[in-house]
C-alpha cells in the first residue's frame, strides 16, 4: 500500500510549519463541534462518534491537498464513498469472517483505486477506514441512520472548516511549472537561432561559460563577448534548472498529473516533449559551427521559440489557446526546402557557404565527436572531411525539424490540456493509437485503459493492493477471533504503519511502539488520578487533540502515535467508563496491527519497488528495442507494424509507477547500482521520439533502396542489440561501469550511414534515413547513461 504522510523518515522540523498548526485548528475544531454537539447536546453517543471520527479519519489520517476550494470539493465528494463503505461495514460485521471478506474486497477496491491519481492515493487511508470502524461488533444495523448523519455531519464540517478557517491558498499548479520551463526553453531556442544564422556556436557551452577571453573556434570575440558568452550559459543553466523542476521527483505528490484523464496525460506529455525540445537545441547549438549557416534552420527554430512561447501563455486557464498552424506551415516550407536543398551539391541545409570542415564538439548528444576521429587516415583525407562537414549540415537540419516538431507536439498538448477539439489522428492506422490517442478517447474508456492495464501482478498498484488486503482481512479475523477489546485499533495500526517493503514496516514498528506505550503511560495516569469525570476530558480534548496533530507531523512517528492514544481515550471516557486497562488494550492492538503489517510485508513481495525493479527494468529494455526495430521497419518498408510500440508504452507506465515507489522507500545507497532512473527515460525517448517520426514519415519513406533500407535495418538491430545486452545486464547484476564495446560499433554505423547520404542523390527518402539515425544515436547515449550509476538520491524528507 501507499503510505503517503511518510516515505522514509520525513526532516524534523524545529517548529511546526503554519500550514500544519492550521490544518489542526481545522480538524480539531470540526471534529469536537460535531462531537459536543451530538453527545452532550442531543445525547447520541453512535452519531458523536461517527462526526469525530469522519473528520479525523480525512483531515488527519488521508491526506488531501491544493487550495481551499479544491480541498472542499474533494470531501464533498469522498461523502456517497463514506455512505457505501459504512453500510458495508454494518452489514458485513454480523460474523467475523464475513466482516474478514468484505475487507479482504473493500481493501483491496480502495487502494487499487490509487491508480485514478494522486488525490485518490491521498484518500485511501481515510475510505478504509469507513469501513474498518462499522465492521467490528456490535452489530447493530438499527444504528445505520445515526451512523451515516454522524459521518454527514463530520465531513461537512470539515468542509466548512476548510473554506473558513485560514483558508489555504492553491498550491504552485503544474501548469506553471510548465510555463516556466517553455519560456526558459524558448529562450534557449532564441540562441539556437541566432548561432545557426552566424554559422557559429559561442564557446560558452551549456555546461559552463569559457575562460574569459577566449576566442570561440579560433575566431575573435565580438565586442562584449565575455559578458555575452556567460549570458548565453546562464539561459541554458537557466532552461536545465526549470526542466529540472518538471520531474516528478521534484513536485509534491498531490501536484503530480498522474490520474488517467486526458487532461493529466496531456500535462505529462507536455513535459517529456520539453526535455526533449531541449536536447534537440542543444545539437542545433553544437552542430552551428561544422554545419555552417543556415537561414533555414534558424528561420525554423526562430519559429519553434515563438510555438513555446505561445503554448507558455497558453498552458494555464484563461489565456490565449494556442494554435498549431503556424509552426506546421514552417515545418512544411522547411521541409520542401530542405529537399529543394539537397539535390544541390554543398548546399544541404540551406548553407550559405561550405562551413569549417570540423569534427562536431565532442559533447555532442549523439556522439559524432571525438569518436570520428579515431577513423584514422580517414581524418586526413580533405574529401572525407568535406563529407564531415555535409553530416553535419544534415543532423543540423535534423535537429532543428525535431525541435520543431517537439514545438508542435507541445501546442497540441496544451491545446488537449484546456480541453480544446483533439488534432485529428494522422497516425497510419497500422501505427495507431498515434501519441495523442488520448485525446480521441472518452473518460470512461481513458480510467478503463488505466484499470485493466495494471491489473497484473507486475503492476505495483496491484502489488500494494493485494498486500493490504491480505494485512487487513488477516487483522480482522485476528481481532475477532481474540476478542480484542477495541480490535479496530489493529487494522487501524496495520493500515498506518505498514509500508510497501517490509524492511520499512519494520523500521516503523519500534517508534510506534515507543510512541504508544508512552502515551498509554500517560493515558493510565490520567485515567487513575482523574478518574470518570467527563467534564474533566471534555474540557480538556480540543488543546490535546491540537497539540497531537500538530506535533505528530512535526516531531515523527512515536510523537503522533503516543499523543493520539491520550487523544483516543479522552474520547472514549466520554462515551463509557474506562479505567487503566483502555490504556493496555490499546498498546496490545498497535503492536498486534503493526507484527501482522511486518508478516504482510515479508510474505508479499518484502523488498518493495526494489524487488523487481531490475527486472522490470531489462524488460523495458527489451520492449523498447523491440519498438525501435518495428518502427525502424515500419519507416523502411521492410515489415509491418505488430504492437511492439503500444507495448513499450504500456511497459514504460508499469516501470515509471514502480520506479517512483522504489525512491519512496529505503534502500542502502551502496545497492543502487544502476541508473534506474536513466533506464525509464531511455523508454520514454524511445517512444516519444518514434512517435513523430510516424507521423512524418509514411511507411516506407526512409528507404533508400533495397540496399539502404537493409543497412537502416541493420543499424536499428545493432541498437536493438545493445539495448537487449544493457537489459542482460540488469538482470544478471553485471557491475555499473561495465563498458560496452559494441556500442562504439554502432556508432560507426550509424555516422557511416549519414556519411552515405551525402555520396548518393539526397531526397526526402535520405533525409528521412538521416532523421532515423540520428533518432538511434540519441538512444545510445540514453542507454549508455543507464550504465553510469544511479544518480544523487535526494535528501530525507525531500519532495518525491
């Protein structure tokens, strides 16, 4: 199951952040208004109960989140769920074993629902607990009316509570994030431009400015240059920190588009296409100076800036809805020129000269760099440095189209984003669904496609869902068949402190239990020198209630399991005597409902999202060179489409889920081994970028001949064979670092077969082959990330 207040430990805090000590007001107040006013006012106990309860169990024990009016909505709405599962949970609680089975259902409906995105994860706790607490006896269906008016009651007033009480503000939304980073990006793009106008690159690279002073290329710095060339780092700096901030590891969980929707999906779209905008620039600022100027690609990338800053303005609500015509027109005109081009000798890419004669930098994405010059006599041979020189011009012009077509994509999913007509689908039909099949799709098939795509014991949302199913229907029989007093308490414990490995669940278990029987200390103190004064404990519930769920947050696990134990009790004095022994009962069901959470956890899957993340990983590996050869065939000629990339699609959902809860738990940092992080993006690359190429390109048009179309084929397998090897490696637990002394075959082959498109007659057939192989290359470095080691794990506490 999801644990959602906590991964691992989260950062103590010297004092409690204003948000949390609102939030407790809130609760506190909506939860004794309800109370006091049932018990004491209309002398219901039931209907008191369920009031406190409903308010505690969404404001305290679920999680939900954005600004007040969003946080309203969401509790209005979680009332007819509230409804079902207490009718459930009083008729089911007539046995034991039939309250056992409705949670054994219930438990495992509800957290599988978390699929539907991260508010419905947040709710989870709190809808199991709708039914945990009607379950246990008395069975008592009379009071179902009093049962459902308290819940009613609970949750209203915690809606009120919620629009009146220090209202909270709406959260920094995801779509300003993504505005943000399509302005640093079209600024990027603007640099892009102008370098590719000059037929230059500044030395100030991406990475870093150049010494001060120095001449970029051997030429002499224009006036001002210093100060010019660490500008331009700056934007680029600038573009990497705000594509940074898109990740999903950086955004809080509650702000993730992560639901089924075509909205969420288009958001998410919209991200991957920016990084990889970004990529394409950057080869375009790296390619300026061997492939000379290009008024063409500058005019084009030009154009790309002004697509990112339309769909900038145009990402949030109420601004100007973007519009895909102008940049397609430029595509085409850039196509038809390119084309027009490359039928000219020396004039491919619209050069207005024949450019320096120069290997790419070496820090070029695809690797055209230092490894061209170890071709030997080759580098000394003016011919082969002319046909260099001619490469470059070609993946300049490449790269530019692709940015460009990635500023398409970009309008078209901001555009699905605010709910405008969907583009129609010019995908061939046997390449569909194309990448915008969402767009085409009703909601219910949309949360459809999401369900039974992870209805398979690979899916980590299954995975957790059966887990906690098994925990909580095992606590239930456990309880009843021991006739713990107060047996709720167990599944309660069970939901709350088991973790989705059992390494964490067990981590949990020794705080809860400090935490608890300290407050059961305090508790039996209380409860001997107070004695059965309810006035006493009425008084004195609202400043405990807010000093648990205030603390509880702030100072940790033992803290908030120790304080709601006194805050428990002070409850239950006020319904029926209670004397020492509540204390007792309430220690012997937390540890009796976290031991069962451990044994969930070390019978059903114990090592967590870092059980199968290798494997899960070798087999997108194996998915994405699958997709890579079909589409390589596709655009060939040389055989038909089969579903291989409608696969690599699914198996990258399955992996970005299961990768997301494996950062969420605790592993020894020695044992990360590889990129696993650098894995899923090979997998999104692979499809995101075969996706266009699709589009583009019609079946068959990237075939120079027979001949060309076999070596094209050829290069995707020696890719695809590099991919499956990385996947073997995963699998076997071959050492990070381990080269791979293919891959500098590959490459060869592939630069070999961009050389050959300049010796032969180019047309729009040896473009494509271009594209296509330039597309491969960028895979390759993708893949060689993967090997490099698993990247700087962030901080305890931190956003994941």
């Amino acid at each position: 199951m999801r644990h959602l207040p906590g991964g691992p430990e989260q950062k103590r805090r010297a004092r409690p952040d204003p948000t949390v000590v609102h939030r407790a007001v809130r609760v506190t107040a909506a939860a004794c208004a309800g109370f006091y006013s049932f018990r004491y006012g209309f002398h219901q106990p039931v209907t008191a109960t369920y009031a406190l309860f409903g308010a505690v169990a969404v404001g305290v024990l679920a999680r939900v989140e954005g600004g007040a009016r969003t946080r309203a909505r969401t509790l209005l709405l979680t009332l007819p769920f509230a409804w079902v599962l207490i009718c459930l949970g009083t008729a089911l609680a007539v046995h034991s074993w039939t309250a056992a089975l409705g949670m054994a259902g219930v438990g495992f409906a509800v957290s599988f629902g978390s699929v539907g995105g991260p508010r419905l994860v947040g709710l989870t706790n709190g809808l199991q607990l709708f039914y945990i607490l009607p379950c246990f006896p008395p069975y008592a269906p009379d009071t179902l009316p009093q049962r459902l008016a308290g819940v009613t009651v609970g949750l209203l007033l915690l809606t009120a509570a919620e629009l009146l009480l220090w209202p909270e503000p709406a959260p920094p939304d995801y779509r300003d994030r993504l505005a943000r980073a399509a302005r640093a990006v079209a600024r990027l793009a603007d640099l892009a431009a102008a370098e590719c106008a000059d037929g230059h690159r500044p030395a100030a690279a991406p990475s870093g400015p150049r010494p001060p002073g120095a001449p970029p290329d051997g030429r002499a710095p224009p006036a001002g240059g210093p100060s010019h060339d660490a500008d331009d780092a700056e934007e680029a700096e600038e573009a990497a920190a705000r594509l940074d901030e898109l990740r999903l590891s950086r955004i809080p969980m509650m702000e993730r588009p992560a639901g089924p929707g075509a909205v969420d999906r288009a958001l998410t779209h919209s991200g991957s296409v920016l990084h990889a905008i970004a990529a394409d620039l950057q080869r375009v600022r790296r390619y300026s100076a061997p492939g000379g100027p290009s008024a063409q690609a500058a005019g084009l990338v030009a154009a790309t800036a002004q697509a990112l800053r339309a769909a900038a303005a145009g990402v949030r609500p109420g601004g100007p809805l973007p519009s895909a015509e102008p940049i397609e027109a430029r595509i085409a005109a850039f196509e038809t020129a390119r084309i027009s081009a490359a039928s000219v000798p020396d004039a491919i890419g619209d050069t207005a000269g024949p450019g320096p004669a120069a290997d790419p930098p070496s820090s070029d994405g695809d690797g055209d760099g230092d490894h061209a010059r170890g071709a030997g006599d080759h580098d000394r041979d003016h011919d082969h440095d002319r046909g260099r020189t001619a490469v470059a011009r070609l993946v300049l012009g490449s790269a530019a189209l692709n940015a460009a077509e990635g500023a398409r994509f970009l309008t078209l999913t901001t555009r699905t984003a605010r709910h405008a007509p969907p583009p129609p689908d010019d995908t061939p039909p046997d390449e569909r669904p194309g990448p915008f099949w969402y767009a085409h799709e009703p909601a219910p098939r949309l949360w459809w496609h999401r369900i039974s795509g992870n209805l398979t014991p690979r899916s980590v949302y299954f995975r957790n869902a059966l887990r906690t199913a098994l925990a909580l229907s095992a606590a239930r029989l456990v309880a009843g068949a021991l006739d713990l007093s107060h047996g709720f308490w167990v599944l309660l414990a069970t939901l709350t402190l088991m973790r989705t490995s059992a390494a964490d669940t067990r981590m949990t278990l020794r705080p809860a239990l400090v935490g608890t029987a300290g407050g059961a200390v305090v508790t039996a103190v209380l409860l001997i020198a107070v004695g059965e004064h309810p006035v006493f404990y009425a008084a004195a519930l609202p400043p405990v209630m807010l000093f648990a769920f205030t603390v509880g947050p702030v100072l940790g696990l033992a803290w908030a399991q120790g304080t709601f134990t006194v805050v428990v009790a002070m409850v239950f004095t006020q319904l029926a005597p209670a004397g020492w022994r509540l204390a007792e009962a309430r220690l012997v069901n937390v540890a009796t409902g976290a031991t069962i959470g451990i044994l969930a956890g070390l019978c059903a899957w114990p090592k967590g999202g870092g059980q199968d993340l290798r494997r899960r990983t070798a087999e997108l590996l194996d998915q994405s060179a699958a997709a890579l050869r079909e589409t390589v065939a596709v655009l060939t000629g040389t055989g038909p489409a089969q579903g291989a990339l409608r696969r690599a699609r699914h198996s990258v959902l399955l992996t970005e889920a299961l990768y997301a809860q494996y950062r969420s738990e605790r592993h020894d940092p020695a044992e990360d081994g590889p990129n696993f992080q650098a894995a899923v993006r090979t997998g999104q690359h692979t499809v995101r970028r075969a996706e266009p190429l699709l589009v583009r390109v019609p079946p068959g048009g990237a075939a120079t001949g027979p001949d060309g179309a076999a070596a094209l084929v050829g290069r995707a397998d020696q890719v695809a064979a590099a991919f499956r090897r990385q996947g073997a490696a995963l699998r076997g637990r071959a050492p990070t670092g381990t080269p791979d002394h293919q891959l500098a075959d590959a490459r060869t082959a592939l630069r070999h077969a961009r050389l050959i498109a300049t010796r032969t007659p180019s047309d729009a057939a040896a473009l494509d082959a271009v594209d296509v192989t330039l597309w491969l290359s960028g895979l390759l470095d993708d893949l060689e990330r993967v090997n490099h080691g698993a990247p700087a794990r962030p901080a305890p506490g931190a956003a994941r």
